[in-house]
C-alpha cells in the first residue's frame, strides 16, 4: 500500500471537516459566555504572577482581545470579548472611566455605545458583549474597538467581516 497516496486525501478530507465546523465552534465558544463581567483570577494571584510590587502602579494591561465569530451575516450576532488585569495602587482600588465600543465600516463610525463609570477591579477580569449586526448591514470590513478612558487608558480593536446575505 503507498501511504503516500492514501495520506494526501484523507489531509484533505480533514481539513475540509475542520472548515465545515468552524462556524459550529464559534457557536459554541460564544455561547459559553454572557454579557458583563466575570472575575477570571484573583487579585492576590495577578499580584503574584505579574509582580506586581515591582511595577509602576497602577499596573493594567489588556491581555486578550477578539471577536466571534469573525465572520457574519447581516442580522447575527457577534460577541467582543477582552481580558485586562489590574494590580491597583491602593488595596481594592477600582479604576472608574469611560467604556466605549465602536464598529468602523470604511473609515466612518456606524455603531457606538457608552459606558459611563465603567469600573476596572483588581485581579484578572473578562468583559463580554453582544452586538447585533443590523439586517441590512453592508458586506465587508468592519472594524470593533474597545476603548477605556479614565486615570489610564487601554485600546484594542480588530476586524470582523460580514458576508453577503444569503
């Protein structure tokens, strides 16, 4: 038997499964989560892991961002999700400001929503909302950002695509 001849079609046939379930693991990935906050780490362990004592506070970082699916049609729903840390200057501190998310469609923005008094809380922390893409949403390149204003600021976008309808 030539291996050689069986491996490259059942490469093949594999990747084209792997394809075919990417919108499944999207579905899936993003119906494990809910809109708001939840606490991913805590304080004492960021603290820890970051070394936070030898940082200039207060210390906070974005340390994951992306959007799922990273392509719909017009009418579903996407979920923007990030991760910050924040190991504060005084114990229990929050940082207060101002949560904005916007979609960018060539250049111009077509989608924005505040937050006011938006809080930052020690430790490790994940955000999660859902925006629906409008029915008569365009096909192209968006663009999501997140963008937090207050004693420091983080920033933090990425491209989505939305088809053409079916």
């Amino acid at each position: 038997m030539d291996h050689k001849k069986v491996a490259f079609p059942l490469l093949l046939l594999s990747v084209s499964v792997l394809l075919s379930c990417a919108p499944l693991y999207w579905d899936l990935k993003k119906g494990l989560r809910k809109p708001g906050e939840t606490v991913l780490k805590h304080p004492d362990e960021v603290w820890k892991a970051y070394d936070c004592a030898k940082k200039r506070l207060p210390f906070v970082r974005m340390v994951k961002y992306e959007i799922l699916p990273p392509e719909v049609y017009p009418g579903e729903e996407i979920n923007q999700h990030f991760e910050y840390v924040l190991c504060p200057a005084r114990p229990a501190e929050v940082l207060a400001g101002t949560l904005y998310r916007r979609i960018y469609y060539k250049g111009k923005v077509v989608f924005e929503d505040v937050t006011r008094n938006f809080e930052l809380k020690p430790g490790k922390w994940a955000v999660d909302a859902f925006i629906r893409v409008p029915p008569d949403a365009s096909p192209g390149v968006y663009y999501l950002e997140v963008v937090f204003r207050g004693p420091v600021t983080l920033k933090e976008g990425q491209n989505f695509l939305v088809l053409r309808a079916r």
